[in-house]
C-alpha cells in the first residue's frame, strides 16, 4: 500500500507483533464491560491525528496573549503541539502563573478554537471503518476533555469514547481499560503510550514527528495520513500481514 511504513524498514508496507491478535479485544485487567462484544478496539489521539487544530490553537495563544499582556509565539507553538498545555506555557510564563494561565486558555478554547479547527484527512473515514468492522472506536487524547468532545461534535466524528487529559505513557490507562489493541497518533509520545499498553502502534506523520522519528520510537506501522488507514485495518483484521 502506497503512503505506509514499517518499523524497522521504512520501505515495508506493514508488519505486525506477534504478541497481538489481529481480532483480540482485550489487552489487560480492567476491560469496559461490553468490550467483547467487539472484533477489536482501536484508540486514536486528537490533535494532529484527527483534527488540525494548528488554526484554533494559534487564534486562542494570541487570545491568550492579549489578554495576559504576554508575549506568545503563536505560529511557533503550534508546531509543537502533542503535549500537555502547561509544557508549552512555561516557555512563555514563569511557574507560578502556569495553573492560572492554563485555566484561562481552557476557558477561551471554545470560543476561539472549535471552529476554526478541521478534520484531517480521512479522519472520519478512519472511525467509520473501525465502526463498520464491528470494533469500537476510542479518542484518548492529552487535551481537556470537554474540549476535545467540542471538537468531536462540532465535526460530526462520532467515536464511541472520549478520554482526555492523558499524555505519553500515561494513554496507556485508558488504553488497557478499554482493551484497545491498537493505537494511531502522530507524535513519538503516542508511540509510547501503545508500547506501555501493549497495543500495536500506528502512526501517521501528519503532525510534529517526521515518519524516521516515529519509526525510531517504535512505531510498528507509519502511513502518510488517515487515508490509508482503512485499508489497513481490513488486512490487520483479517490477519495479512503487509496488505
């Protein structure tokens, strides 16, 4: 398939961990009650997986710095986006005021962020296929979680849950208690957040991390962006390795 990689050649289609059943649903102690009612449960990160939100992020920075009086970098902080919020303040305010300024940032989010913000690429698409294979379809993202179910519904992505609040290793929670076997994000921190939970990591290079890095960081399959993800899933669940 065009537009895809592999770690450890980033010339092979796909490969897939032996440890991970194409058609498992359950990872770990924990599990949502009706998980076994499902081929699989896939989980995906928000911003820059499913959703650009370089335009809304950016108008609610410059919000945020006319409102503080603080000099922001808009069109520089968007370019690390992945994150929690209170790591990309501390380059611009001291420690003290992160809490009362990250709160303030949430508070202007839905004005200034929700709508500006688009889907990416084959975002809903992606869930739909997971949806039409019989699997479920989770959002686990760093974001606040309010904010992340506007950005859902203002886009029509209807997935079947929404957890936020969740970075890097710590995904791996939700992760397990859902019995997510695998897991699609952009930036290496996701990469992470699969390999702790054990979940198959798919990556799309459609945010900060160039598709070599997210390779490096263990990623076992790379595509493009969300376009070519439904025909993976159909050969993942089927159990062809490279389709």
């Amino acid at each position: 398939m065009t537009g895809m990689s592999s770690h450890p050649a980033p010339s092979t289609a796909t490969t897939t961990d032996p440890h991970v059943s194409p058609t498992a649903t359950t990872t770990a102690p924990g599990l949502a009650p009706d998980a076994a009612s499902h081929t699989v449960t896939i989980g995906f990160d928000l911003d820059m997986t499913l959703i650009d939100s370089r335009p809304g992020i950016k108008a609610t920075y410059e919000e945020l710095s006319a409102r503080t009086g603080t000099y922001i970098d808009a069109d520089l902080a968007v370019t690390r986006l992945g994150p929690p919020l209170e790591q990309e303040l501390v380059h611009w305010f001291p420690d003290e005021r992160i809490e009362e300024v990250g709160q303030l940032y949430r508070e202007l989010y839905p004005e200034y962020a929700i709508t500006p913000t688009p889907a990416m690429a084959g975002a809903r698409a992606a869930i739909e296929a997971v949806q039409r294979a019989g699997g479920r379809a989770i959002v686990v993202t760093a974001k606040h979680e309010p904010n992340a179910k506007l950005h859902l519904s203002h886009l029509g992505i209807e997935a079947d849950a929404v957890i936020g609040w969740l970075w890097a290793e710590a995904k791996a929670e939700a992760l397990r208690e859902y019995g997510a076997t695998v897991y699609v994000g952009d930036h290496t921190g996701d990469v992470r957040g699969a390999r702790t939970a054990g979940a198959l990591s798919v990556a799309v290079a459609t945010g900060p991390c160039t598709a070599d890095e997210l390779l490096a960081a263990g990623a076992d399959v790379v595509l493009d962006d969300l376009t070519a993800f439904p025909a993976w899933l159909a050969g993942h669940i089927a159990g062809r390795p490279g389709a």
